[in-house]
C-alpha cells in the first residue's frame, strides 16, 4: 500500500515537474553578458561582409528588423541574411570600436568597423544598432549606416 501512494503521489508532482522543466531555458542574463552579447553579434555581423557565413544573423536579427543602408536604401532582414557565399569585394572588415548603452529592454549600439577591398580601396562604417529584449532573447531590430571613405576618389 506504501508503494500505491508514493506511486500517486509521484504522479501528481510529475506534470508540474514538467511544467517547471518546460519554463525558459535561457536565463536572465547580466548587464555585462547582455554587452558582451551585443559586441559578439556585432563582430559576427561585420565577419559576415567578407567571410559571407550569416548563419548566426538569422537567429539574432528580429523578423521585423529594419536597416537604412549608405545609399539610405531600407533593408529588412530577408535581405540582410541572404549570402552569396564569400566576398569578392572585400578582402577584410574589422570592428574597431563597439559602445553599448542598455535601457531597460532596449539596447543602443554605436560602432564602427574599418574595410578593405580587393581593389586596394579603404574605408570604414559607422553605424548605430537598435536592440530589444524579446521573449528573453535579444534581437536586432533596426540599425543606421554611414560610409567613410578612407581612399581619395
């Protein structure tokens, strides 16, 4: 008869065992870890203009981003992930400076990553990046780009 009960008894704490299991699995994450995150994805992002590996950008870019390119052309992420593979404009693109500022849920980040192309031509991008914290991820959902040119034209 022990074992009967025991037996019951597990089986009314297993579904909110489950339940407890089933919740968020990612935690919430620091002040620093959010930065850190932002700063690997902005990185990722600017690896991705020569190496065209965009793999990641499809998990951290939001499904309603919106970019504003050089041109002040707009962007939505379907665009943004798309690669052709490798770059055969561009021989390099580092980042040189990422300045994160967190405001509750939302994320700015101001930036700027420095090229090259094949053609020996120079320059640079700075951009300010707007991130939002949803369903405990934090997404990319707009960004703002400007071209420098470091090559006299």
């Amino acid at each position: 008869m022990n074992k009967f009960l025991d037996y019951q008894r597990l089986c009314r704490l297993c579904p909110l065992l489950c339940l407890a299991l089933a919740g968020p699995v990612a935690a919430e994450l620091s002040e620093e870890q959010t930065i850190n995150y932002i700063k690997e994805c902005s990185a990722d992002w600017a690896s991705s203009v020569v190496t065209g590996d965009t793999s990641r950008m499809k998990v951290y870019f939001a499904e309603d981003f919106v970019g504003t390119g050089i041109e002040g052309n707009r962007y939505n992420k379907m665009q943004a992930v798309a690669s052709n593979g490798p770059s055969d404009i561009y021989r390099s693109n580092t980042i040189d400076s990422v300045d994160v500022r967190l405001f509750g849920t939302t994320a700015i980040a101001h930036g700027s990553e420095t090229w090259e192309k094949y053609d020996g031509s120079k320059g640079q991008w700075v951009w300010t990046d707007i991130w939002l914290l949803r369903d405990q991820s934090w997404q990319l959902v707009a960004a703002q780009d400007v071209e420098i040119s470091a090559t006299p034209q």
